[in-house]
C-alpha cells in the first residue's frame, strides 16, 4: 500500500475532553465510522480487505448475508457496485420492510443488488443454492461469510492497529484500554493480532452487540488463533475478554442504559453512537469506569464501528425517548 492510499484509508484518532473530564479517564475515540468507503464503520474496513482477495481470485459475483440492516451487507452491496460485480444477499427480518427501506437497506437496494428475505434456518442453503446459480450462468463468484468473519477481515483490524501505532506516536499516547462493539468477533480478534504484533499490553475487552456466553468468546478466540497462524506469531496469545452483560433483549434490542449512553456522547462530544452496537459498548465503558475497572486517569481508547445508518433505521428513539 502506497503513502498515499495509506492516508486516504486512515480514520482520525480523536480525543474526547469533555467526557475525560466527566469520567476522570483520559477518553480518545478511534474514528471507523469516519472510513472513508462504502458507508464508514469496521466493515467497510474489512470489506476493502475482502475485495482485495476477491480480485485475487478473478471472481466477478459476491454472495453474501445478513440482517436487513446489516452494515456488512450494505459494505458488501456498495462494493459490488463500484467494482462492477453481480451481487445476492441473503437478508433475514421482516419482509415488509422492503416495501420502505430506509437506513443501511435502502442503500443495498439503491445498488441493484439482488436481495431475497428468508427465515434464518434457511440462510445457508440460500447462499449455496445462490452461488450455484452464478456458477450456471457463467460468473465465477466468491462468497463472503456474514459479518466478514473471514481471515481478510481480521487482517484489516491487524493493519488498523499499526495505523493506531503511527497516530499515538505523533500523539505521545497509548491505550491502557480499548472498548469496541463485538459482532462477528473479527475487529476483536484483529485488534488482538495487530496488539501482539506491535507489542504493546494493552487490555482489549469486546462487548456483545448479540451472542452469548460461551459461544461468542469461543468464534472471536477461533479467529485469533486462525490470525496469530497466519502471521506467523508464536508464543501464547491473549485472554479473550468478551462480554455479553449488555446484549439486553438480543440484536438490535437497546437497553435504557444504551440510550442513555447515547445521549450522552451526542449531548457531551457531539459523538453519534447506535443502539445496535456502539451504544451497547459505549454503556459498558461507562459502567466499567463506574464500577471502577478502569481505574481514574487510565487512557482509555473506544473503537467506534460505526452505526449512523442504525440509528437513523431505528425507531428506538420514538416518543421522545431522546428528551429524557
């Protein structure tokens, strides 16, 4: 990757002063909402990565799947378009919101992409069923597990901390902690492979946007081990921490104290969140400074995985939820 392309894909570092002094942490933001393709956020990291091996294996069709508003599908979906190639995505939801999409599926559907709605038992023979069909009318296509849970995803978190290395050494600063969002589980298990990689200790601690206990921690620990592989790394890896006590209800289903997490970024530093994921991280940085976890004057680092289109497809905030 040439100098140029380099500054054109990082995503600013940011540090957070009204909420520093409202926490009494040294509170910075690493700002992948702000990616500069396909929509922003931690999937459109990843999915640059992806492309970069669907090129490699001169595929001309992409097969994906997720939520109707998946972030990773719209990534996906925008992707396609810009490289010219054929795209199906396998959604799951309510089929009915097609008729008025809005958010990250109205993007998917402003592309062109081909989008079937099915039950979630169905996803996978779906996708091969969509995939044979590209092969019978002569595409050679590449599928792209949801979420981008694929080794090119935890590349690009591995790449992104030697980007964050480069920003705090003209900053003077480093990371005692970093608190993201964890779907997938590969922005977590990248940022752990990337921390090994530049040799810093600092603690990473994934927050659930979904998955329980012990299933979520175990995939996020399966693609570091397949990262730390790939990179040739040795010696012990590290402790997974993946944390699943602020998943409330389940996908998509925002507890009072993500709301208010969100107001609170917005109203202090003017910093969007989403009730999806990064409102659920956000609440859980707030009551791990509460608890006091992280310790008064830690530097503290939130990955923000972006979410705008969440929000503004999210009725959440309805009946004024917000004024409260």
């Amino acid at each position: 990757m040439n100098m140029q392309t380099r500054l054109e894909l990082t995503t600013p570092l940011v540090n957070l002063p009204r909420l520093s002094r409202n926490l009494g942490v040294d509170l910075w933001v690493k700002r992948d909402d702000l990616f500069p393709l396909t929509g922003g956020g931690n999937k459109a990291r990843k999915v640059k990565y992806i492309a970069r091996d669907v090129e490699h294996r001169g595929a001309d069709s992409v097969v994906t799947t997720g939520g109707l508003q998946s972030n990773h599908a719209r990534a996906v979906a925008l992707m396609a378009a810009e490289h010219g190639w054929k795209c199906k995505l396998v959604l799951h939801g309510e089929k009915s919101q097609l008729d008025r999409p809005k958010g990250n599926l109205l993007l998917m559907c402003l592309t062109g992409a081909d989008i079937v709605v099915v039950p979630a038992e169905r996803i996978g023979p779906t996708m091969k069923e969509a995939m044979h069909e590209f092969v019978c009318q002569g595409y050679k296509p590449y599928e792209i597990t949801g979420g981008g849970h694929m080794l090119s995803g935890s590349i690009a978190y591995a790449e992104a901390v030697k980007e964050l290395e480069y920003q705090c050494r003209d900053y003077q600063w480093r990371p005692d902690w970093i608190v993201l969002a964890s779907g997938t589980g590969t922005t977590q298990a990248g940022l752990l492979g990337g921390l090994d990689m530049v040799g810093w200790e600092t603690r990473v601690v994934g927050i659930s946007a979904a998955r329980e206990n012990p299933r979520g921690r175990l995939i996020v620990e399966q693609a570091y081990t397949d990262l730390r592989q790939h990179l040739g790394l040795e010696g012990p890896g590290r402790y997974v921490d993946f944390r699943d006590d602020w998943t409330g209800e389940g996908y998509e289903r925002p507890t009072n104290a993500t709301i208010a997490a969100i107001c609170k970024a917005a109203r202090l530093e003017g910093l969007i969140l989403d009730p999806t994921y990064t409102g659920k991280a956000f609440a859980a940085l707030l009551d791990m400074i509460r608890g006091d976890e992280i310790r008064e004057g830690s530097h503290v680092l939130f990955w923000h995985t972006g979410g705008l289109l969440n929000l503004a497809a999210s009725d959440c905030f309805s009946g004024g939820v917000w004024r409260s």
